[in-house]
C-alpha cells in the first residue's frame, strides 16, 4: 500500500506540512496543489527519500513548475493541478477539471485554490481537493493499493 500525503495552498507555512509528515507513518510521497511551490521545494530538500510532486497555483509567480502534471503511483493515474485555470471557483460541479482529468486517462484528480477541503468521485475519476493547509488546516491521505484509492480529509490540529 501507498500512503500519500496532499497539500495545497500552504502559503508559506512549511510547518504545518512537516509536521504531518514527521508523524505520518510510512509516506510514500506527497502532492502539493500549489500556491507556494517554494514550500514543496522546502519538503522535497528536508525529505529528499520522499517523492515530491508539485505544480504551480496562481499565486506562485517566479517559478519554473509545471502548471498541470500527472503521475503514476502503484498503477493510479493523478492528474495535479490548482485548480485556477479550471475555473474551480466557478463550476461547483468541477466540469473542466474532471475533463482535462479524462483527457489525461487519470482516476484521480487532484486540485486546491478554493481552500475548502472536497472528495467526490464522478465519471470514473476520484476528485480531490485538501483544502489548505494554512486557512482551515485540512489536508488529505489517499491510501493506494492495487489500483483502489481510499482518501480522506485530515485537520491539522
């Protein structure tokens, strides 16, 4: 089994995200949905036996991260993005990034920019927002095992 930590929206509060993985048992990487790539870079540096992945949210300016990317861990396809150019604000029922999501073959989707925490699974894809890590203190652990993804949402407390 993968255990995989999801943050989002840390804005510069590496802290919190430390803390959870400095007590969270046997990490097998994380996913950070942006808005503070610096704080993923900062996790990949402390943890380096940790896979890190990250795109950038539209708060992270000056940086050379991707804005959307998808990986594969024990057989799951995770689509990463923010979630600002998927108009995640505006369309409650999540349409353009569970497309994109489609178009990428991926069963999960994962996103933030909204700072609320949200699973739902529609169209064969599992949608996952953390929430933030800094306004709310939410983040999430999927749990993937032979191709299954079990997710919830944590608070930091």
């Amino acid at each position: 089994m993968k255990r995989v930590l999801i943050f989002s929206d840390s804005h510069g509060n590496t802290n919190r995200c430390l803390d959870i993985i400095r007590s969270a048992e046997n990490v097998s990487a994380v996913i950070h949905a942006g808005d503070c790539v610096e704080d993923a870079e900062d996790l990949s540096y402390v943890y380096p036996q940790i896979p890190v992945y990250y795109v950038k949210g539209n708060n992270d300016f000056f940086t050379n991260a991707p804005s959307h990317m998808t990986v594969i861990i024990d057989g799951v396809r995770i689509f990463i993005s923010h979630g600002h150019e998927e108009r995640v604000k505006y369309e409650s029922d999540y349409r353009t990034l569970r497309l994109k999501a489609k178009e990428a073959n991926a069963e999960m989707a994962v996103f933030g920019h909204t700072h609320i925490s949200h699973i739902s699974y529609d169209g064969g894809i599992t949608m996952v927002n953390p929430g933030s890590i800094t306004f709310g203190a939410t983040y999430a652990v999927a749990e993937i095992e032979a191709g299954k993804i079990n997710v919830k949402i944590e608070e930091y407390i």
